[in-house]
C-alpha cells in the first residue's frame, strides 16, 4: 500500500447530497485557461483485528508546488462543510467513502495533502480504534501530522479533465500501539489508487471453511501488498479498485494454511472472477505459531519506526503473509503464522475451479523482514515447524 517506501505494506460509493466548499489561496500560482475538478473518495480494508478505526477527515489539498508548505498561498482545497468521520472497517470488498468533487483551475499538481482533523478537549474520539479488550481508545496525531498527510503526485489536468484521486488508507500500517500506556499512535499511510469504470479494475470470488472472523485477501506483486480486504459474512471478497497488471491474490486466515493465485489478471474491461458460479475455494485448517521479538536502534534507547512483516516463498514467488507496525514504547511485534505448507494455483481464465497443491518444500519457512525508514530492511530466516520463534532486530542510529 504506501506512501512511506521503506515500509511495504470501493466499487460502491455514497454519493453525496452535501455541497462542498472549494477555497483557494489568494495569488501564489496563477490558474490556466478553462475549468477542471477535483473529485476524491477514500478507501481502506479491515486489518490487525481492530473491531473499528475512526479518521476524521478534514479536507483534501492540491498544489502545483511540490515544495509548497501548509502555510503557501496556491493551495487548492475540497473542504467537507464538516470534518465526516469515517470508520474504515466499513471500507471493505470495493466501498468507496466519497468526499465530494469541486471546481479547479487547470494545470499541473505535484503534491497532495489529506487533513485530518484533530481530537479535541470537546470531540476527544475523532480519531479512535476499538478493541475487544479496551473499548474505544483515543489515537494521539503527533504534531507534525496536523498540517496534513502530504503526498508526492504528478497529475496535468485541463480544460474540463477531472482530477480523480482514490485515496488508499491503510488501516493497519496507520496505527501504532503503545503498550506502556495502552495508548495508539496515528501514523497515516496512504497511496493512491486508480479511479475504476463500471466492473473494471476489480476481482471478486468467494472461500469456504473460513474462521469466524473472515479471511484477508490481497493482491500483492514481488511481496509488496497493492489492495487488499476482509471477506464478508458468506465468504465472499472483491476487490475494487486495483492497479491493473497481473498479480498474485494472497489468502491468509487465522487457523488455515495460506494461499496463493498466481497471475490473476486486473483490467478495465471487467471484473475478474477467480470462482465461477457458487463454488468456493477452500482453505486448509492449519496450526498457528508465533515469530515475536524486538526491532531497536543500537546502542540507543530510541526506538524506531519500524514494520515486521512475514515473507514466505511460495512456487518461485514471495508473498507477505503477515505485517504489523512495532510497538513505540518497546519496539516490539507479535506475527501468527501457519505451520502448514502453502498452496498455490494458477488463475486460468473461466476456469470452473482452480487446482490447489501443497508447496511442501516451504512449509513452516519464514523471512522476518524489518523496515525502518531511511534504512536497509534487515531479514531473518525463520523456521517454525516445531515451536514459536523469537527474532530481534538491531539497526544503526
């Protein structure tokens, strides 16, 4: 997903009745000939098992500048009328939640920023996550984040084009936990994904002998996750919108062996069905085990931003099985992993069902990698066939 490059980590939209309030900044840079717009929507996936994750948004930025600072006059601004609270565990299987459209001069714009707005003494829950286990929790934003989730893009639009961003919030990535406190950390990751036309763009099937709690599915390319989401109560995922290309559909679920679809292709002609009919694919029970540790700076008491994420070969290909933020009191993550080998198909078009087997060779065998921004990731081969495992991380300061 991501804006962040070190670390790797919908079709149904509300529309809304509510007028949006465009405001532009006085001088700075003048607008070209004729009229464009800016129309924006955001989407996200359920993940690390928060029951809700609540962003309020604020409104979304365009400027021609890729150096303009929050201050600069030239911003280009869809303002909600009200900051909207967004639950992104209700983002799932191709919800899109739309945040308007306004007018825009045409021209050239290379940066981005999405606002948030912040908790405050009389609305302390604008940014919240809900667990089983504490009930609502205040998410703190760090005061760099209140100018905005800035983002890189490079986007020419003229005369009555629209400028159509999809913003991808990663529900999972965007939290860090504290465990001395109990308390959370905002962190917002976000990338940008393809506005898509009617069925294009999208994959859709349905899994059977799946846990209570659904399964993750993702399209992932060279391990790195583009889109992923929750299946719902039958079983049943789509996944809109998707870069287009083929791509390997990853399947991972608490309790069952992992799965992978290679080359299942995404286009905007249509959508693409991996099961034809009703007929489910179905997963294979497996046991669990854990890969946990510590990812630290060296000789410091810092620690650092950082991600642990579970690779595994799975064929001749890598996918990510697992990823969480570490822990920004103790650096610390848990992964739950199955034990079982993977399987793994290849996506054959209108095929009736897809031949799933065992990759024997892999099973149990993990790659611990540990992302820390400005900084090589470090990786750790793990094997966890016979008892839970423990890998530590040092970086350099």
């Amino acid at each position: 997903m991501p804006a962040v490059p070190s670390i790797r980590s919908i079709v149904q939209g509300a529309a809304l009745g509510l007028a949006l309030t465009a405001v532009a900044g006085c001088g700075g840079i003048e607008p070209g000939e004729g009229e464009a717009s800016l129309r924006a929507a955001l989407a996200s996936a359920s993940a690390c098992n928060y029951e809700r994750v609540h962003f309020t948004i604020e409104s979304v930025q365009v400027h021609e500048s890729p150096l303009a600072s929050a201050s600069a006059l030239g911003w280009r601004i869809l303002k909600l009328p009200t900051p909207r609270r967004v639950d992104l565990m209700e983002l799932d299987n191709g919800v899109l939640e739309e945040l308007g459209e306004t007018s825009l001069p045409v021209g050239r714009y290379q940066q981005l920023r999405l606002v948030l707005a912040p908790n405050t003494a009389a609305q302390p829950l604008r940014n919240s996550v809900v667990t089983a286990a504490q009930g609502e929790v205040a998410l703190e934003m760090p005061a760099a984040q209140h100018g905005g989730l800035v983002m890189r893009i490079d986007r020419r639009v003229d005369d009555q084009e629209r400028l159509d961003l999809v913003l991808d919030l990663d529900a999972c990535a965007s939290i860090v936990p504290r465990s001395a406190s109990g308390g959370y950390l905002l962190n917002p990751i976000v990338g940008i994904l393809p506005r898509p036309v009617g069925d294009g763009l999208s994959i859709a099937g349905r899994l059977d002998n799946l846990p209570a709690e659904g399964a993750v599915v993702s399209l992932q390319q060279a391990g790195r996750v583009l889109r992923s989401t929750r299946t719902d109560a039958d079983g049943r995922f789509v996944l809109s919108p998707a870069p287009g290309g083929n791509h390997d559909l990853v399947i991972v679920a608490e309790g069952r062996a992992s799965a992978m679809l290679a080359n299942v292709p995404v286009t905007e002609a249509g959508r693409s069905q991996v099961t034809m009919g009703d007929q489910p694919i179905g997963l294979v029970a497996s046991a669990m085990r854990t890969v946990s540790g510590r990812i630290t700076l060296l000789g410091t008491s810092a620690i650092p931003q950082a991600q642990a994420s579970a690779l595994q070969t799975v064929g001749t290909r890598v996918v990510e099985i697992g990823t969480r933020p570490t822990d920004a009191v103790d650096g610390s993550y848990t992964l739950r992993l199955p034990v079982q080998p993977p399987m793994l198909a290849s996506y054959q078009a209108n095929a009736a069902s897809h031949d799933f087997v065992p990759d024997i060779g892999h099973a149990a065998n993990y790659s611990i990698e540990a992302a820390v921004p400005g900084r090589a990731a470090q990786t750790i081969a793990v094997e966890i066939g016979l008892a839970d495992v423990v890998a530590n991380f040092d970086f350099t300061p």
